[in-house]
C-alpha cells in the first residue's frame, strides 16, 4: 500500500510542478490566444476548426494556449444532453496530441447549452493539459496565472489575469451583455495588492476576457488605433470599473478581448493597451470577408539589466490560418460618427430597449386609464338614471 500511495504523491507532484510556467532560457514566453471557436457539433465546420487550430499551434509553437471563451456555440436546431462535453473533447483532443498546455474563460455562448459554469469548469480542470481555474465568484472562471522568472526563479516575470464576462445581464439589465462584476473587482484589488507585497512591481501583467469593455468603444471613438472596426462594440450597458481599478492598482497593461467577430483592432487609451483577438471558429460570422481565421500571438520578454533589476515586456500579433503573421500596421483615427452606446443582446442598444419598455408602460397606462374611464362610465349609468326618465316615473305622478 505505501509503495502505491508514494507513488501518486511523486506523480502528483509532477503534474503540480508540469503547470508552473517559467520563461524560457533566451527570456522568451509565447502566448496562443485562440477566441470563438463556436464548436458546434458540425463535422463540416468543426473539423475546419479544429485543423486551424493545428496549424497555429504548429507555427507558433506556444507554451500556453489562452482561448477568451465561445468554445461553442448552438448553430445546430437539435440540441443534445451531452454536446459541450462531446465538442470539448474533440478540442482538447487537440492539446493531447500536440502536448500543449491550455486554459481559458467563459464566453456568452458557453452558458447557451446543457452545462454550467461550474460543470464546465470542473470538466475542464480535469485535463491533464489545463490550467484553467476556478473561483466561488458570480462569474467562476476568474483566475490567475503566474508565470516564473527564470533569471530569478522564486520570482513572477509575468502574471496573467483571466476575468469571466458571463453571458448576459450586467447589474441587473438582462438585455446588457454580461460583465465582470462587482465581486470580481474586488478580488482584483486585493490580489493585486498582495502580489505587490510579495513579488514587487517589475512583473508583466495582462488580462483576458471575453465580452470586451465599454473603454473598447470610447478607444475606437476618440484615440489612435490599429487594425479596424467592422461592427459596433458590443459591450456591457453598465461600466462595472474594472478599467478605473486597472489604472488605480498600476499593474495590467494590456487587455485581450473576443466576441466581435469582426473587430480586429487595438490601441492605448490612459496608456492601457485594449486589443481584440482574431476569430478562430469556422462556425457563425467573421472574421470579414478576405481576412483569414486565426488567432494573435502574444509574446512576452524579461531581461536582466546592468543594475541587476529584471525588465519585461511584451509584442503581439496575429497568426492567420495559413501560417503567416500580420503585425500591427498604420495608426489610425476615427472619422465619421461616433458610436454613443454598447450594443446589448439581440443587436440593440440599451435605449432601444429603453424606448421599447417605455412604450410598453405607456401603453399599459393608457389602457388602464381607457379601462378606468369605461368601468366609471357604466357605474354612473346605474347610480344615476336617465333624468327625463325619471320625472315621468311612477312616483313624479300627482293625483287630485
């Protein structure tokens, strides 16, 4: 019995110790981030996924694969017990062979089908290849990952951030796309103060999510940018703060974001990077027509410096299908109209869901009002009787 119970404890450990992240020799750590792949059970079009996938593993060669959610998606009318579970193993069947390490967070469309959060989450952890987490937040898959210097191996270089979107609904507005809410803020802040406290200030730090932020709109309006727009940003109605926290605790620089198809830009906006992902995913729209499918490679660097200290940094850029890179190109700045609101579920902004309860209360007024009048009307009928009928009554008669 002890030979045995050693023996897992060895192997165990080696599994814990196979999910600590370091930077390379050469300084190097390679990022894959992978964002809607829309699986969907549909051989035509998953299998097209899944081979791009292969491809951008094979010509990136990262050490951690990041998908910012819509793992699936429900293309298909016929839904079956069993379908998140049956398209996420043909996924990760990928990262079995490749022997690739993976993790990632919830997109709107994960929580369309048969599982939850947290059943997703649970299944998901079980992968010998996953370093996904989970947290007892409103949105579970709300994380960290640290990434280990190499020159300084009890330190962190890098430390990546995972914040779960949810699906739909942000402060109570179901008709709002979900957002990272208050509790995962909160988290945020308190973690970022005790990595501070033990691990000092130098280390590189960004964020992936899935639904972007309501800066993503003001950065495409008002700032520089690279890359383009193709439709509105469809963000939360409701600015929860995680960007104001951002600048506040000084430590994620960059912000990697999905769920836009066909949105492929990026810029600083108070000198926080906000970038989109390339769409991965055969299945539903994007990325626009005569762009490749993909994903954006997200390389990070550490350095020792003459004085001792380490510095990091980062490049990104996207790797299509086909193995080629596009790097970022030609600044640029918005001409035309502005875009004034997120755009919610089903494609509309929140006052149009405004107008539309409006006039649905206005009308449920008037009606109560015309029904109010009506009820009135006939119970003054009946209080009050007909005048002229009333004096040639019976009893208006006088006799002698």
């Amino acid at each position: 019995m002890k030979p045995l119970y050693f023996l897992f404890i060895f192997l165990s450990i080696g599994l814990s110790l196979s999910k600590r992240f370091e930077f390379h020799e050469d300084g190097s750590f390679t990022i894959l981030q992978l964002t809607d792949l829309h699986l969907c059970n549909y051989p035509n079009w998953d299998n097209v996924t899944h081979q791009v996938i292969r491809d951008l593993i094979k010509a990136t060669e990262p050490d951690l694969v990041i998908i910012t959610g819509d793992v699936v998606a429900r293309e298909r009318q016929t839904l079956f017990t069993g379908f998140y579970e049956k398209a996420w193993r043909a996924l990760t069947q990928i990262f079995n062979e490749t022997k690739t390490y993976y993790a990632l967070t919830l997109g709107n469309h994960d929580l369309d089908l048969d599982l939850t959060a947290e059943q997703i989450l649970d299944m998901d952890m079980a992968h010998p290849y996953s370093a996904t987490e989970k947290n007892l937040f409103t949105h579970p898959a709300t994380y960290t990952i640290p990434i280990f210097s190499r020159i300084n191996p009890e330190n962190i270089s890098a430390n990546l951030w995972f914040f779960d979107t949810g699906s739909y609904g942000c402060a109570g507005n179901r008709w709002s796309y979900g957002c990272v809410e208050e509790d995962q803020i909160e988290w945020y802040n308190s973690k970022s103060s005790k990595l501070k406290e033990v691990y000092g200030t130098s280390a590189q730090h960004i964020a992936f999510l899935h639904i972007p932020l309501p800066e993503y709109m003001d950065l495409y309006n008002s700032y520089t940018f690279y890359g383009g727009l193709q439709e509105k940003v469809c963000c939360p109605f409701h600015n929860t703060g995680l960007l104001s926290a951002i600048k506040k605790n000084g430590d994620i620089s960059a912000v990697f974001c999905g769920h836009d198809h066909l949105n492929n830009y990026g810029g600083f906006l108070d000198g926080i990077e906000l970038v989109y992902g390339r769409k991965t995913g055969r299945a539903n729209s994007g990325p626009p027509v005569g762009i490749q499918r993909g994903g954006r490679v997200i390389k990070l660097y550490e350095e020792k410096g003459a004085d001792g200290t380490i510095r990091t940094y980062r490049e990104h850029f996207i790797v299509n299908a086909d193995g080629t890179f596009e790097f970022n190109k030609m600044v640029n700045k918005r001409t035309g109209p502005k875009q004034i609101e997120c755009m919610g579920a089903y494609g509309h902004s929140k006052s149009f869901y405004t107008r539309i309860m409006v006039g649905i209360i206005t009308g449920a007024i008037l009606a109560i009002v015309l029904l109010v009048c009506f009820v009135s009307c006939l119970v003054s009928k009946k209080k009050y009787p007909d005048p002229e009928k009333a004096y040639f009554s019976s009893e208006n008669v006088v006799i002698g």
